[in-house]
C-alpha cells in the first residue's frame, strides 16, 4: 500500500476517534431524544381555514442511514435527525412542543421583505412539563431551514407584519404558551424545516417538516405535561412577594379617529390597583409584567394604540414601600377573543405569577 492510500485511511479514522473521545468527555445525561407524544390531525391546506381532522396514532423512529464512503475509507454508518410534522406534540426533557401550522404573511405599509423575499410565520405550542419555572426564547431557540440547508433566523419585520406576540418568556410549571414566531425567507425556499434548539439547554433539537403549502391544525386542549393554573377573581387581592394585585375591572374601549384597531380585533383596558407592602422601592412594568392570555396559550401584549384609545395611564415606575398605585392597561384582541385571563408576572422579584379570570 503506497503512502499516499495511507494517508487517506489514516485522516478519516483519526477524525472519528476526535468525534468519540468528544462525545464521552461530553456526558451521557446532557442530551436527550426528541419522542412522539401524540400525533395530531394531518394537517389542513391554508392556515386560513383553521380545521383539522381526526388524529390517528402515529409512530416514528430515528433511523441510521448508510452513507457510501470513498474507495478508500471504510463504510460507516450516519444517524439522521429524527422529523416529525406539524401537529406531532414532541416532548424532549421536560418540555413539550407542537407546531401548530405556518403561514405566508402579507407585508404592510411599513413591514416589506426585502426584494426576492417573503414573510412565513410559524404558530407554536409549547409546554412546560417540568416542575420548576423555565424560559423560553424565539430569538435564541428558533430559526427554519430550507433544503439546502440555509438557516433563516426570527425577523422582527416580519414579526410587526404578523402582529402577534411570539412565544417568549418565563413558564410556569405545567403552564402553555403560545405564538407567532416570523421569518424572511427567500421567495425560492423550498422543503421548509422548523428548527427549535433546545441544545442552548444541552437537551437536543427538535426539527418540523411544514409541508409545500401553508397548514394549520386546531391546539389541542391539553397537552402532556401540563396543568391547572390558579385562577383568582375580579375584586381579590392577590399577594405576590411584597406586591398586591386588584383586577378592579375591564371593559371595551371605543377606537378613537387615528387610534382603531385591526379588522376583527377590538380594544379592552383592564383597571388595576397595585399596593408595594415591603419595606424597599418595586419597579414596575406594564410592558414586562402584563398581558392577557387565552385558552390556547396565545399572549396579548399591551397594545400602544389600545393605550391611547383608553386615555388611561398604565402602573408603570417605581412604587415606594407601603404606596398604592392605580392604572389602565390597555390591549388589542380578537373580537370573538373568550375565557381571557389577565396575567401579573411577578417573577422578576422571584415572587410567581398571578392570574386573573376576565368576565
């Protein structure tokens, strides 16, 4: 065997026992395998239509593929990620997520792609299953890939032009949230692939095939992994840390000659009393700390122009030990909107979150 044959044997080999040293310096419980939890409906053409069908059971597995090596160095085999579809709920460590469907978005006056581009947006679920709180983070953890593998990341343009709130924050324990998460994408992608990375956690990706056309199946109304929340009502005053919480009332707010809301959406403003009953300063946030939910998950942020209909003023600032401070909190929701609860996150002072079930 000449020197040049040897060489070609040696380099690969040398690099596989690079990748296995790796792997075991790495640690067998860092990493864990997307699995099927359930299968959803096959999912319906056009997000537009909103239905879904029955869901049969459906079973995947990862498989390795054989890959063909040169002449000269030995045949291997290589595992391939394992892919599901959109509707699957797939739980990886203790979280569960479903993709729910995608869609194209139409641009706006002041939210274009750039030429050559669209806007697609992906509606997603997910569940914290675990028993502590934890985060999640579409700009760290969320990105598509066409089928040459060119990675396309959350843009906030695209975002404005989907006008709903992506799927951000801290969850409680068994809580669900869920969102839009918008990309721009080359008008000639093809073979979309949602990526959500929660190997910034050490766990592991999970990876969506979308499907040629934009789909959508309906959320399930419960999901593994997640339960009840506690629920308090209008008028109670809710202790979170040293801060107090009264919802007094909420009610519709009539839209304004430059202040009008989207078609189908309406304003509401939600009149809360907020008591600091520590002996040190809070700082409060109407923008970080409230915002109303749905049955689905889905979160409604406050709304700028919401705000300016309702000619309130939101509880925002610093708050002295023992002050009492009343304000609006306004925002946009769908008017067939139902079962909306108003939520205070507390979890900035390390204090939990209240929620608050709206008439």
């Amino acid at each position: 065997m000449n020197r040049t044959k040897l060489v070609r044997i040696a380099v690969p080999v040398l690099a596989l026992i690079v990748l296995v040293a790796a792997s075991l310096a790495c640690g067998s419980g860092t990493s864990a395998t997307p699995q099927l939890v359930n299968t959803a409906p096959a999912p319906t053409k056009a997000a537009a239509e909103g239905q879904a069908s029955p869901a049969p059971k459906v079973e995947q597995t990862t498989q390795a593929v054989p890959t063909k090596a040169p002449e000269s160095v030995p045949t291997s085999t290589t595992a391939s990620p394992q892919v599901f579809r959109v509707g699957d709920a797939v739980k990886i460590k203790d979280s569960v997520l479903m993709v729910l469907g995608w869609s194209e978005l139409k641009p706006s006056e002041f939210s274009k792609p750039e030429a050559g581009n669209k806007f697609v947006a992906v509606d997603l679920l997910v569940v914290n299953a675990s028993k502590s709180s934890a985060s999640i983070s579409s700009m760290l953890q969320a990105s598509l890939k066409d089928d040459t593998g060119q990675k396309y990341t959350v843009d906030f343009t695209a975002l404005t032009a989907a006008k709903k709130d992506s799927p951000d924050g801290e969850l409680s324990p068994g809580e669900r949230i869920r969102g839009t998460i918008a990309f721009q994408v080359s008008e000639q992608a093809k073979g979309l692939q949602f990526v959500f990375d929660a190997s910034v956690f050490g766990i592991g990706k999970v990876f969506v095939d979308l499907g040629a056309e934009p789909t959508a199946v309906e959320p399930p109304a419960a999901m593994e992994g997640e339960t009840a929340q506690t629920v308090y009502k209008i008028g109670e005053a809710v202790k979170a840390g040293d801060i107090t919480l009264t919802v007094n009332s909420v009610k519709p707010v009539k839209e304004a000659e430059f202040t009008k809301p989207d078609a189908g959406n309406q304003f509401v403003v939600v009149d809360v009393t907020l008591e600091n009953k520590g002996s040190t300063p809070q700082n409060l946030s109407s923008m970080l700390q409230m915002w109303l939910k749905d049955p689905t998950g889905q979160r409604y942020k406050v709304d700028f122009s919401a705000t300016m209909a309702a000619k309130g003023t939101a509880p925002d600032g610093e708050i002295a030990a023992g002050e009492k401070l009343k304000g609006q909190v306004a925002f946009q929701v769908p008017q067939t909107a139902k079962g909306l609860q108003f939520v205070f996150d507390a979890e900035i002072f390390g204090a939990g979150k209240v929620t608050i079930a709206l008439p």
